[in-house]
C-alpha cells in the first residue's frame, strides 16, 4: 500500500475545510439588488414630500388669494358718514361688518346725493327723530304706541337705522334713537352709531313740534359726507 505524503495530506485537508469562494457575478448582483431597493425608498420619500409640500403651499396661494379679495374691497368702503345738518355736523360709525348690505346702499345712496335736502319730519322727544318721506299721523301714532307698550330695550341711544318697511319698498330713510327704546327689531335696520355730534341731535330733539310730532321750523340734512377715518 503507497504511503501518502504529510504534505499531500495537508493540502488535502485545507481543500476539504476550507471555505467556499463567492463568485464576483454574485457579488454584484445582490449589490445591483441593494442600490435598486435604496432609489426606490429614495424615490417614494422623495414623491410624498413633495406632495406634502405642494398641498402646503397650495393652500397657502388660495387662503392668500381669499385674503386679498376680500380684505382690500372691505378697507376701501368708507368707514365713516358726517350728517350736514342745519343744527350742525353729526358723526356717524358705520356698522360694515354687521350689515354689510344696507351700508354699500346707504353710501350709494349718500354718493347720489339722495339725502341732500332731507327733512326731519318726525321727532319725538326722548325717541327718535326720523329724516325722509312724511307717512302721515298714523305711523307716528303707531311708533309712540309701541314705544309705550314693550320694555325690552335693544337699542341704545344714538344709533342710526332705516325704517324696515321703506327698505323693503325701496326707500331710505334715517332714523336716529335719542334714548334706550324699547324692542324695535321689527321697524328699524340700525347700520350704524354717533360718535360725535350727539349734543347736535338733541338739539334737533328738543325743538317744538306740532300733535304729529312734526317741527314747527324746518330742520334738515344739507349734505352726506363719506370718509375712511375720522
């Protein structure tokens, strides 16, 4: 039997437990594998970010342009209408916000010149005093009935309104309170408040008047003027 060299034994053991060698064309393809899986996770964080940010900015471009449409046409209208009486100037706040409205037709009105002229035919003491068309004894009749019978109070004094039945028949009147009256919600649109000339309204209050509460001396508005500030 031939004897086997020591030398040809210990190759023979290393091939046997030596380990195997990969091959480069695997190497590269799990390599090929891991670069493919990273730029796909890339590329969906990429996407979605980007969708994120473009709702983002999106919303903000449309509540921008809701801002800038609405907000520029509310600062433009005048804030402010100076009543030119005979008795004197009577500063009035117009209520923009509350009723919006009744304000854009007041200044229409105001710029058409449709209060110039104006007579108070009506004024009741410690009430009201009316400027605008004369309905006769009977509606004054009824308002100082109806102020007698409610106590609620809703409107202060010197707050400006319009008559509700004329607005809805297309007329405009003013109507001034020259005390806390009782409820009128269902006769007066109120758009608006004196802030300076009310010692001119009860001025205009305290004059004589006749059994319809009628002044016995013309008073009226000589012109409306319309300002932003005051």
């Amino acid at each position: 039997m031939a004897r086997i060299k020591p030398q040809a034994l210990l190759q023979q053991s290393k091939r046997k437990k030596g380990p195997s060698r990969i091959s480069a064309t695997t190497i590269i393809f799990y390599s090929l594998i891991l670069v493919l899986f990273a730029f796909f996770l890339f590329t969906t964080y990429r996407h979605w970010s980007n969708r994120s940010r473009f709702r983002s900015k999106n919303q903000m471009s449309v509540s921008e342009v809701e801002s800038t449409s609405v907000d520029p046409r509310k600062s433009d209208l005048p804030g402010y209408a100076v009543l030119n009486t005979s008795k004197g100037s009577i500063v009035i706040e117009l209520h923009k916000e509350s009723t919006p409205e009744v304000v854009d037709e007041f200044i229409d009105l105001c710029q058409k010149g449709h209060f110039k002229g104006m007579l108070f035919h009506r004024v009741i003491k410690h009430f009201v005093i009316q400027a605008g068309d004369n309905d006769g004894a009977e509606a004054t009749e009824d308002w100082n009935l109806r102020g007698k019978q409610h106590t609620s109070v809703k409107h202060e004094a010197f707050m400006l309104g319009t008559s509700k039945g004329k607005h809805l028949n297309k007329r405009f009147d003013l109507l001034i309170t020259t005390a806390p009256i009782p409820d009128l919600n269902e006769k007066i649109i109120v758009f608006g408040q004196v802030i300076k000339g009310e010692d001119v309204v009860q001025e205009i209050e305290e004059v004589d008047t006749d059994e319809h509460y009628k002044p016995k001396v013309s008073i009226g508005i000589l012109d409306v003027s319309l300002t932003q500030k005051i």
